[in-house]
C-alpha cells in the first residue's frame, strides 16, 4: 500500500506541475496536442477542442505536449499556425515555462496554510515554544550552562524558533558554535553552545543534548497484555508525575522508568479531570534492552486559526524552514562537510520515505510530505539545466539578449543545447538510482538503522 501511495503521491505532485503549463498556456492562446496523466501508451481519454486528455500506461507522472514544440518549427516542420508554441513572442513562452514550478510552489504554500485553517494534530515540537525540559549530563547544552526551565528566545538569526528549527538546525551544524539568546528568571542570557557531534548512518550530525518541556506524558494506544493495560492506564490519560516526581520531559520518565530495574512505581495520573494513583510494574523489553509499560505517547496537540493572514504567515515559514536547511545541507556539500551520496535521493529512496511516512503518520503525514516534495520539484525544474524549465527559460533570456544585439539562435545551437540538458539529467538520475540501490543492500546487509523515534512505552 506504501508504493501505491507514493504513486499517487508522484503522480498528484507532476499533474499540478503540467497543468500549471497547460492552464497558462491555454490562457495566453497556444495549442496545446496532449494532456496526459502518465506515459507511454494512450490507454484511454477524449477530445475536447484540439487537446487529447489522456491516460497512459505508465503511471509515474505526466506531460504536456504543446504544438509546434520541440525544435519542430527551426526544423521546418511547422505547420505555419500561429498558436504554435514558438510562434508565440518570448513573454509567452516565458510565463509558460516559468508556470509549472510557480503551480509546485504555491502547492507547498496552500498545504500547511490550509491545514491550520482547518485546524490539525501537529507535533509539538513544531507547535511548542521553546522552554527546556531537561538537559542531558555532559552535553554541550550542560557545558554552555543551560538549565532546566530555560525559555530560549532566539539562536543564531533565528528569533522565536520551535523546537523543529532547533533540532534540525543542530542536526546540520555538528562541531560549531551557536550563538543563543535565554531567559532564566526573568533575566535574558547570551550563553554560545559549541555542539556536540554523534555519527547516524556514517553520517556526521550535530548534538547539543537539551529536551522539550512537557507538563505531562499523554497516553495514546496502550498493548494488549502490556503493564499499562494491566495497571489500569487507558488512552487520553494525562501521567502528571512518576515516582512523585513532576514530568517536565518524555526522556525523564523513561529514564525514571529504567531506574525501577523493574519494580512497581507510583503514576498520579489525570482522567477525565480527575486524578487517580496508579501502581505499575514495568516490563522489559529484551529487543530494546529497556523496561517499558507498553503505550504510545501523544506527542501533538491541535492548532487551528480562524485568520487567513496568521494561516499565510504559517504556510510561508513552514516552507521557507525547508528552505532554508535545504540551502545548508547543500551549501555543506558544495564546500565537503557532507557526503553528495547522502545529500540525494533518487525514485527508489522517495519510494521508502513515502510508504514509511504513510505508515507511520498516515494521510495526514503524507500529504505534509507531498507538499515539501512539491516544493523541491519547483525548486529542481528552476534550475537553468537544458530540457528542464530552468533550462527553457535561460534558452528564451539568451535569445532575448541576443535579439538586442541583432542576433538569433540558431538551430545548431538549440540543438547542442538540449543534446548537454539530456547527457546531464540523464547522469543524475543513474547517479541517484544507483545510490539508492546502494542505500538498499546495505540496508538488506545488516547496516545499522537510523536512530529510532520514540515509540512504544
């Protein structure tokens, strides 16, 4: 079911994409042959004016033809109508190209915006403003001085940050300095935290060794037969404290929970808005080498606006974090902090984040995840690389330049240039599948898995 989805995933992101070239298209009066979802084979569809609307046999995506297209006009093949793609003056052809990856990109914005007008069960590290829970012995965190009950008011450019931006952030910057701005009793510090480095995957990240604040453990789905069952703990549960200790973070109670070596431990637990005591026994679990009580914590909480502008502002972060660690995570390639190999993923490796992500998070998961695809598919197809619309759209500035001057382009010259365009793509994408095959066996091998979230407790 995970493939199927990514399929359905693959194909949404690619029809938003062409129709943005068909629509713009339409409006500024070029003929456009065929609208199709998929490739290969015209399997069925029909005829309204003189578009064919198709669907074909292959089902990884979609295409525009537009007549006239393709060199056919330099080439002498034109038909001589005047709604043919290159017939049209350079503005035109210039707005269609640039369409598909504007559709792209206002996708990614509407998703997230959407979502919180609708109102959802967000993560509350992305939800939650930033006071610290715990700090970890020896980390970097405890060795810049940061306390529990910390309020951290910025790091770095960053003002107001979530505690998503901080991690990921962190995770991209192993070994440097980050400048922090905290409030502590109502006094604001300026502490610097040189990060900590851990390797996952062969990969270097950074470490800084703090945890989220939370008042409580909420208790989502409990295991049958499991010490939670057996205790009396049901789902929508509050856990207030654990051995009379209040909860302030969700790596303190587990911690709290192994240091019971397995005896029964007191929960005053919040039902209905009442509070209960609860005994529990934890049970070890041999495969995680940890004692658990057997439930899944809720670790999100519902947000929802009613204002249009607040949903704006939200879908514009939201897409510009991407942004912005995207831009890191490349800008640390280029200068050979990271791995290239690491850094891309081809069909194959998008596949597994696809069926993973709806395995795990669901629809809700995937479709957050199609509208950060939609935004690097905008992003890609921008890039000026011949036969994609990056590439086009250089093709029509250089021809306009050369207009100016009283030249032209000549048919050698687009030819040469689509001919590098196709060597490139094609390089990159036997490069990307390779390393995702790679990615595979060492998977199929036995490598180590990445770092576990937190899951069943």
């Amino acid at each position: 079911m995970g493939y199927l989805v990514f399929v359905l995933v693959l194909c949404a992101m690619v029809v938003i994409h062409e129709f943005g070239h068909f629509i713009v298209a339409k409006m500024l009066g070029i003929a456009v042959e065929t609208f199709s979802v998929g490739f290969g084979p015209r399997l069925l569809g029909f005829r309204i004016g003189e578009t064919d609307y198709r669907l074909s046999a292959i089902p990884l995506g979609g295409y525009v033809k537009f007549r006239g297209e393709n060199l056919e006009m330099i080439q002498g093949k034109s038909e001589g109508s005047i709604d043919e793609f290159l017939a049209h003056p350079k503005w035109k052809r210039l707005l269609v190209a640039v369409a598909g990856p504007v559709f792209n990109i206002v996708t990614a914005l509407l998703i997230p915006t959407i979502a919180i007008l609708v109102g959802f069960q967000d993560s509350i590290y992305r939800a939650q403003q930033m006071m610290i829970g715990m700090v970890r012995p020896g980390t970097a965190a405890e060795v810049a001085g940061l306390q529990r009950g910390d309020r951290i008011l910025a790091y770095g450019n960053n003002v107001n940050p979530t505690w998503e931006d901080f991690f990921l952030d962190v995770r991209l910057r192993p070994d440097e300095e980050i400048p922090m701005r905290i409030e502590r009793g109502g006094v604001v510090l300026t502490p610097v935290v040189r990060l900590h480095s851990d390797t996952i995957d062969k990969e270097k990240i950074g470490v800084v060794g703090v945890e989220p604040y939370l008042d409580s453990v909420k208790v989502g789905r409990v295991s049958a037969n499991s010490p939670a069952m057996q205790a009396g703990l049901k789902e929508g549960d509050r856990i207030l404290t654990i051995a009379g200790q209040g909860i302030t973070a969700w790596n303190q109670f587990k911690e709290a929970l192994q240091s019971t070596n397995g005896q029964p431990i007191a929960l005053q637990v919040e039902r209905d808005g009442q509070p209960i005591e609860i005994l529990a026994t934890p049970r070890k679990d041999e495969q995680a080498g940890e004692f658990r009580l057997g439930f899944f914590p809720v670790m999100t909480t519902f947000v929802k606006t009613s204002s249009l502008g607040e949903a704006l502002r939200y879908g514009w972060d939201y897409n510009w974090r991407i942004l912005r660690m995207t831009g890191v995570f490349l800008g640390q390639v280029v200068s050979g902090q990271r791995s290239m190999r690491n850094a891309v993923a081809g069909p194959i490796g998008i596949a597994q984040v696809t069926s993973d992500t709806y395995e795990s998070a669901g629809w809700a998961g995937t479709i957050e995840l199609m509208g950060m695809l939609s935004l690097n598919l905008g992003i890609f197809n921008l890039l000026p690389i011949p036969i994609l619309d990056g590439g086009v759209i250089l093709l029509i500035l250089v021809e306009g330049l050369l207009g100016l001057l009283g030249l032209s382009l000549t048919m050698n010259m687009r030819e040469r240039f689509q001919q590098v365009g196709f060597v490139l793509v094609m390089l990159l994408m036997g490069f990307v599948i390779i390393n995702d095959l790679m990615r595979v066996g060492e998977r199929w091998l036995g490598s180590p898995p990445a770092q576990e979230q937190p899951a069943n407790r």
